[in-house]
C-alpha cells in the first residue's frame, strides 16, 4: 500500500525530506555500482587472461540492451518504488554471494561471468524505474532540480566509488571490495522502502499542450511496448529529443572514451595526462548539473539545449587539435559543460514532459540509445582512428554531435519547448 505524498506548496526539492531520502538511495546505490565495477574488473584480471576479463566485464552489456525497453514496460507495469527496491536487493544478494564464494574458495571465472549477467538483467529493469520515480516522489515544477540533483550524485559516485573500491582491494581483496559494494547497495533498500510514493493520474503529463496519453488501457506486456513507442513517436516534443539524445550520445562516445585513450598516448600526456582530461569533463558536467539543481528551471530549454550540443560539439572537434595538456583540460572543461547542461536539460524535458503512466518506457528508449548502443561506436571509432587519424574522426564525430543541436534548434516543438514553472 503507497502513500498519497502531496508536495508542500513552495517547498523546493533540495529541503523536502522525501527528496532527500530518496537522494540518500540512489547515491549509495550508485556509489556501491562504482566498487562493484572496480571489484569485478580487479577479480577477473587476477581469475583469467586480459581477453577473458574483458568477456567478463562486457557480459552485462547484451541482457541489458536485449531486455531494456522490456524493463521499461514492467517498470509501469508494476510501479518504479517496487522495481527499484526488487532490483537493489537482488543485486546487493548477488554481490553478497559471490563475495563469500571468493572468500571460501577460487572458483575461476564463471561466478564472475554469472554476477556481471546478473547485474544486466537487473540493469534492464532498474534504469527504467529510476527514471520513473522522481515523478511520484515531488511535484513536476521540482522534477528538473531533482535531475541536476541526480548528475550530481552520479558525479559523485564516480570520484569516490573508484578510491573506495580501491582502499577495499587494498585491504581485503576482491572479496571485501565485493562485501562494500553488497552493503552499499543494500544501504538503499530501507531509504526507498521509506518514500512516500503517489499514484498519479493517467493524463498527469507535465504539459499543456495536448500530448497527454488518450489510448486505452494495455492488457498485455507487448501491447504496452507498443503503446509506449507510439507515444513517444507521436510526441511533438519527446520523438525529437529522442533523436537529439542519439546523435548527441553517439558523437560523443568515442571521443571521450577510446579516442581519449588515444590521443593521450599520441601527444605524449600518459595515464596522468588523460586522467586530468577526464576531471576536467567532469567538473564541467558537475557544473551544469549544480546549475539545475540550484535554478530548479532554465527559460527556453528546447533553444539552450540546440545551443549548448551546437556549441559543444566544436568544443569536442577541437580536442584532437590541442598540442598542450593544460589547453586540452580547459576544453575538456568546456565540452563538460556544455554537452553536460544539453544532457542534464534533454532529462529534464524527458521528465517533465512524459504522461506519468509512460515515464518507465520512455526512459527505457533514452537508456536504450545511450547506455545500450552508443557504446557499440567505440570499436569502430578505434578502427577509424587507427585508419584515418585523430583529426577526421573527431571532426565527424563533431559533425554527429552537432546534429543532435540542429534536431533542437529545427524542429518547432522541441526548439520552444519550456520546463515547468
């Protein structure tokens, strides 16, 4: 049985309780993510060869880019509160045990192998419902400060789950790096068995202007699939953002990642080197999402959003041109904060313009395009890179990117779209 939360008028997300709780859940979950990462890819090296490590760290990808939009449809099904508290308490026992198993015995790989299944099953399920919950946790005016809160938390886990994870492996080894990871995760289970949740209303859409869910009820979970792509192609704001997403994500993929790799090694900065690029990403993107997480609401989304990816996008071309490490940081600062704001205003519209009853599969295609295929460019930006260079790979990778801005600032719908006041 949920609760019926109503929002106190006037009181923002950052000092309502509920919010808070929740907040507490997630970056505790999400910190205990970041030392299960770092525990699995530390277990596997010392278990196995490079290349059987690598199969094991990429055996969560397939479940959950095969299962996701699929979990988007439970999550509405079943409600995201339900879905979340399921997911953390089946990934913490799953952590749990394979901890215990490292510490009894060696068993190889296959438990290994098993856990990062796991993790992508649950993965499939979880992100959708995360997504989801804000919307029955705080009124619709809160939900883009309750997104910058949660880029915030994310950033956070980042920087501290890798040095936790890491002080764990240092002290007790895979297996105590697992046992932090497990009791992270469950930390989150009680914080979200406490949320007063709300049930809302089937044309709750968080807009004015007509694109409210008005198809009958789904009986079966493929005609919900269904229904959910239908809305969001039918949605004069939400199909376009959905391509937006994609271009932006893809574009932007590879450069920071394999290309990154690259170029460090190129220009002679090392792991250091490149480890101060990637800081300077994230203070950028940690900007923007303190930006919304304190504004609560930036005037003409849709257009800043076209700005920022537009804009974004030379910053990200103009990497692979930087000769000196202290340059390529301050545009990394830039790339940070510019594609950081256009991501953390696309979730924002994502939240604030879906009808309640779709959030779940809505957020299960936007996790779909950027956690699920966008990572499949990096093998073949690699290729390119080694075929062609650095410069024309991060000029069409540039080029991708900036089409994300040019969706925005072209089509009508998106380019006024306006989040709540």
């Amino acid at each position: 049985m949920t609760a019926t939360l109503i929002p106190p008028a006037g009181v923002r997300a950052h000092r309502d309780p509920n919010v808070l709780r929740w907040l507490a859940a997630y970056t505790s979950s999400m910190l205990g993510d970041s030392v299960y990462y770092l525990a699995l890819s530390w277990a596997a090296v010392q278990a196995g060869s490079p290349a059987q490590a690598g199969l094991v760290m990429s055996a969560s990808a397939l479940p959950r880019a095969v299962l996701m939009l699929g979990g988007g449809v439970v999550a509405d099904r079943l409600g995201p509160r339900r879905v979340v508290i399921g997911s953390d308490a089946v990934r913490c026992a799953a952590v749990l045990a394979v901890a215990a198993l490292l510490f009894l015995t060696r068993p190889g790989l296959w438990p290994l192998a098993l856990l990062a299944l796991v993790f992508g099953v649950v993965d499939a399920v979880f992100m959708p419902a995360v997504g989801a919950l804000p919307a029955r946790i705080t009124g619709k005016d809160q939900l883009a400060r309750v997104h910058g809160m949660r880029g915030l938390a994310i950033r956070f886990a980042s920087v501290v789950g890798a040095p936790l994870g890491g002080l764990a492996v240092a002290a007790g080894g895979a297996p105590a790096a697992f046992a932090l990871a497990g009791l992270l995760i469950a930390l989150s289970v009680p914080l979200l068995m406490s949320l007063r949740v709300r049930e809302l209303p089937a044309d709750a859409t968080g807009t004015d202007d007509g694109d409210s869910a008005a198809s009958p009820p789904a009986t079966t979970p493929w005609s919900d699939l269904k229904a959910g792509l239908r809305y969001i192609r039918g949605h004069r704001v939400l199909g376009p953002l959905m391509l937006a997403i994609a271009l932006g994500d893809l574009g932007f993929v590879g450069p920071l990642n394999v290309g990154l790799t690259l170029l460090a090694d190129r220009r002679g900065w090392g792991a250091a080197g490149m480890g101060w690029v990637l800081a300077g990403f994230g203070v950028g993107a940690s900007a923007a999402s303190l930006l919304l997480a304190v504004r609560g609401r930036l005037p003409r989304a849709g257009l800043v959003i076209g700005c920022a990816c537009t804009t974004g996008a030379v910053a990200v071309g103009a990497l692979a041109y930087v000769p000196a490490l202290t340059a390529a940081v301050a545009t990394a600062v830039l790339v940070g904060l510019l594609t950081g704001l256009s991501g953390a205003l696309c979730g924002a519209l994502l939240q604030t313009r879906t009808d309640p009853a779709y959030l779940g599969r809505v957020t299960s295609v936007s996790s779909l395009v950027s956690l699920g295929l966008t990572p499949l460019s990096m093998p073949f930006a690699a290729a390119a890179i080694g075929a062609w260079g650095l410069g024309p790979v991060y000029a069409v990778s540039a080029t991708v990117c900036g089409l994300g801005g040019a969706v925005a600032l072209l089509v009508p719908g998106l380019r006024r779209a306006e989040l709540p006041r």
